[in-house]
C-alpha cells in the first residue's frame, strides 16, 4: 500500500516539475529522513532497540 502510494507520488511529480526551485530542498529532506529512518533502531516507547538494519527496506519506498 505506501509502496503504491510512493509510486503515484513520483508519478505526479514528473521530471519537468523537480526544476521548481521549492521541491528541491523539500525532497533532498525527504530522502534525508528516509535514510535517518532506516538506520535508527530505536523504537519509542519500547526499551529495547531494533537490530542495525532492521527497517532498510524502507528505503525501497523512498527509492520509488
């Protein structure tokens, strides 16, 4: 579903848009957060921490 759902967005974007000045900074902070996330192990609100690379599947969403 948000696989889905990244595609779509990437879709919407297309190449000619990424050339506004605004979506730039905003998807380079997009990506920024998308690796932060799938590097961190910690879970909020749980005492243990997640294995170091537990969630780097996310990155495929993020890759679409």
């Amino acid at each position: 579903m948000i696989e889905q759902q990244a595609q779509r967005l990437s879709a919407s974007l297309g190449v000619g848009k990424l050339r506004e000045k605004s979506l730039g900074p905003a998807l380079l902070g997009f990506v920024r957060e998308g690796a932060r996330v799938a590097f961190s192990t910690d879970v909020p609100g749980y005492e243990e921490e997640l294995p170091l690379g537990a969630r780097l599947p996310f990155l495929r969403i993020v890759s679409k």
